[in-house]
C-alpha cells in the first residue's frame, strides 16, 4: 500500500535557482557553526593549537558538513551547491578571521580601528575566501560519488533545514554564557561594543591568553554569529516561505537576538543584577522558541497537522502546557541561583522541589508520548519528542545534584572587574564544568519541552 501524501505548507513548483540558493546557505551555516566550535575548541588557552593543526581541521570541518549536505541534493547540483556553501561558510567566518589579521602594538595593547592589522590583510582574507569555495566545491565532487535521492528539494524545504541549524547554532553561545558565568568571567572585558579599546572583530587572539578574557569575548563573537545567522533566517523566510505564520516566527526570532545582545552589552557597564538574570533567562528562552519554531516548519509536523486521521489521535496537551510553564519557573530560579549567590538560597530551595515535580511531569508526559509510537506515518515524530524530554529531565536532576556540591564552594565568589584579573584566582575547572554543563542541559530540557508542546498541542486539520 503505498504511502498517503497530504497537502502540506511545504509544497509547490520547484525552482532550480531557488532551492540551490537556500541550500547553500543552509549548508554553508552549517558548516560555520561547526567550525566555530572547533575554533573555540582549538584556541582555548592552555590549547592554543598550531595553524598548522587548526587550519586544516577547520577545513577538514567545514568539508564534512558540506559532503553531507550535499548528498541530499541532486547529482547535478552538487558542485555548484558546494562552492556556494563553501562561499557561504567563508563569508560568515570573516567574524572570526579578524582576530587573526591583527597583532598587538609594541606596548602589548590593541590598536584601535584598523591600524592593527597584518600586512597582507586584505590577501589574506581573499584567500581564506576561495579556500573556503575549493573546499566545498571538493566536498560536493565527493558527494557526486555517492548515492542519494536525485530529487529537488525545494527552497520552503531547505528553509525547514535552515531552522534546524539556527536552533542549534544558539546552543554553543548558551553554553559559552554558561561558561563566562560559572568562571565569573563577566567583567573581564571591560567596554562595549568594543574590546579593550579596540574593534571586538579585530580584537588580536595574541592578547586572549588570559582564559576569562577569552571566554567573554569569544561569547560576544558567538552572540554575533547567532544574529547573523538569524538575520539570514529571517531572509530566507521572506522570500521563500508562503506563510505569513513562519514570517512572523522568523521576524520575532530576529527581533529577540537584537534585544538579547544590547541587554547582555548593557550589563556589562550597568552591572544591574537584573539585567544579567533577565539576559541568562531570554537566551534560554530564544533558544527554546528557534527549537518551536523549527519544528513547526519541519516536514513531519506539516503532515501531523493536514492529516485527517491525527484529529482523533489524543496527545498530552495539558501535561505539555503545565510542564513547560513549570520549565520557565525553574529556569528563572536557576538563574537567580547563579547570579544570585548565598542570596539565592530560597530560589535554590525552590529550584530543587520544582525539579521533583517536573521529574515526575516529565515522565508522565514523555511515556504518554512514547506511546503514540505506533500512529500511522506520524509515529516516529510524537516518539521522539517524548524520549527527548524523558532522557534531557533525567540527565538534569544527575547533573543539578553535582552542580549543587558546585554550588556550595562557589556561591560567593564574585566576578572580577578587568582590573582585578591579575590578583584574582581562577575558578576550580570541574565548579566551572560541572555548572556550565547543568546549565546548557537546562536549555535543552527546556528546547524538546517546546518541541513536544509543538507537537502535542498542534491543531490536526480535518
């Protein structure tokens, strides 16, 4: 019997062009999120990897996802596909590239502007860029080498993709604002927008050997990456999106990151205590609405929702409402927690009842789910969002017991102006793992909480 097709958002005449342009910026964004993990990886302090070892991971990188972008396209466009994502990938690194172009000026300081930069700036940045497109262009060869569909998928598909990767791109910026706060490593750049004087984008890598200033500047460029990869979301949504619906998510998606980075700017020189726990609570939260939002224009769901036979299919639409309301409750006392100190300690009592509760919610909803895998079509879908949250809620209780011992030894530690660096200890590196960790496993909790609150609470049309 073959498989039932439903009139979903998704469908519609392909254009060749269309859908070349949004997969490779699909792909090439990819590959940019990866690699900047990697380079974050890379250039730790206490790393600092030759680059001559860095380089050509970055590219063996960027390679790989591109391959496997690719060979979900057709033979035929995987070339072209390639050298595009590549170019892509490489324009959105340039974010990234400027700490390598400068250098420090004979007193040890950053130069402002542009002075800084290297001789041979501009050639370089020239040949980083078709370094970028030769490695896409060689991946998609790869990938021409290799089965797959032949079909086309089109540009409203491959936006589906796109929210994929702009949810996931928040995830390292949440956990390197995980890793600022626990290390305490907040004030460590003094001024905003700029670095010590200089421009953040040309602020020198030389000068990040002291762990706390690279943590907070790495967290800026982060930020940065997130609303340029958000910006082109909302691009991609304007013009090959027909619904007005994912318009609007794309928009406020936007409009959420811009509001998110001057807030996080501002505490830096206000240090309102305020700020800094309503900056921890929205990142969390933007991260957990790009999850919704890339579920609802994700293929499977298109079909759940136009499939006459879900209507009867009764999913846990209270349980997933209340226990993503208790998320949000629970994510505002963890933040008080971490900012707040031995101040925080009836949040912190409250963060651990509230933890049992959704323990329990958790799996109630997520077995109830689960369930549901045997429903026609739709099964692995309404599975999966079940298993996600089961799995993320029980690794967050084993993870807030340690964090809790974390807790304890760090809970009054204060966060040193750029001034006091020097004669300030560094925090224990487990406090700072374990709290960091904690912390970024809450934001997934909360992200496939959205997701099966997507799913359970969708309306099926009849």
């Amino acid at each position: 019997m073959s498989r039932p097709v439903y009139p979903v958002e998704t469908q519609g005449p392909t254009a060749l062009w269309p859908s070349r342009l949004a997969a490779s910026v699909t792909i090439g964004f990819a590959a940019t999120v990866a690699m900047w993990v990697v380079w974050f990886l890379t250039n730790l302090p206490g790393v600092q990897l030759h680059a001559s070892v860095s380089g050509p991971a970055l590219l063996l990188t960027a390679g790989t996802l591109v391959l496997i972008g690719a060979v979900r396209l057709p033979r035929n466009d995987r070339l072209v596909v390639g050298a595009l994502a590549g170019l892509v990938a490489g324009l959105a690194n340039l974010l990234a590239l400027g700490s390598q172009l400068t250098a420090p000026t004979n007193a040890g300081a950053a130069a402002p502007g542009a002075e800084g930069l290297k001789p041979g700036a501009g050639l370089i940045v020239i040949g980083f860029l078709v370094t970028m497109c030769v490695t896409g262009l060689v991946a998609g060869f790869g990938a021409r080498s290799l089965g797959g569909n032949d079909a086309r998928r089109s540009a409203r598909d491959w936006y589906g993709t796109f929210a994929f990767v702009n949810a996931w791109a928040i995830l390292p910026l949440i956990a390197l604002g995980g890793l600022v706060t626990s290390a305490r490593a907040g004030f460590a750049v003094p001024d905003w927008p700029g670095t010590y004087g200089a421009n953040m984008l040309l602020y020198p890598l030389a000068l990040m050997s002291e762990p706390r200033i690279f943590l907070e500047h790495s967290h800026r460029l982060f930020g940065m990456m997130v609303g340029l990869t958000t910006t082109a979301g909302f691009v991609l949504a304007l013009c090959y999106s027909g619904s007005g619906r994912v318009k609007l998510g794309a928009l406020g998606l936007l409009l959420l990151v811009i509001a998110q980075g001057v807030v996080g700017g501002f505490w830096t020189q206000d240090k309102a205590l305020w700020m800094v726990i309503a900056h921890g609570i929205a990142g969390q939260v933007f991260f957990a609405l790009a999850c919704a939002h890339a579920a609802s224009v994700s293929p499977g769901w298109l079909r759940w929702t136009a499939d006459p036979s879900a209507v009867g299919v009764a999913t846990p639409r209270k349980g997933a409402a209340v226990l993503l309301a208790l998320l949000v409750v629970q994510l505002t006392m963890g933040a008080m927690v971490r900012h707040m100190g031995s101040r925080g300690a009836h949040a912190l009592y409250t963060h651990i009842a509230l933890a049992m509760v959704i323990l329990v919610l958790a799996s109630i909803v997520g077995v109830k789910m689960l369930r549901l895998k045997s429903t026609p079509v739709h099964g692995k879908g309404l599975r999966l969002a079940g298993h996600n949250v089961t799995m993320a809620v029980g690794l967050q209780v084993l993870l807030g017991g340690v964090a809790l011992v974390a807790w304890v030894q760090t809970k009054d530690a204060v966060a040193p102006l750029a001034a006091q660096l020097g004669e300030t200890p560094m925090m224990k590196p487990w406090t700072v793992l374990v709290r960091t960790a904690h912390q970024a496993n809450g934001a997934l909790v909360l992200g496939s909480s959205a997701v099966l609150a997507m799913w359970a609470l969708a309306r099926r049309r009849a």
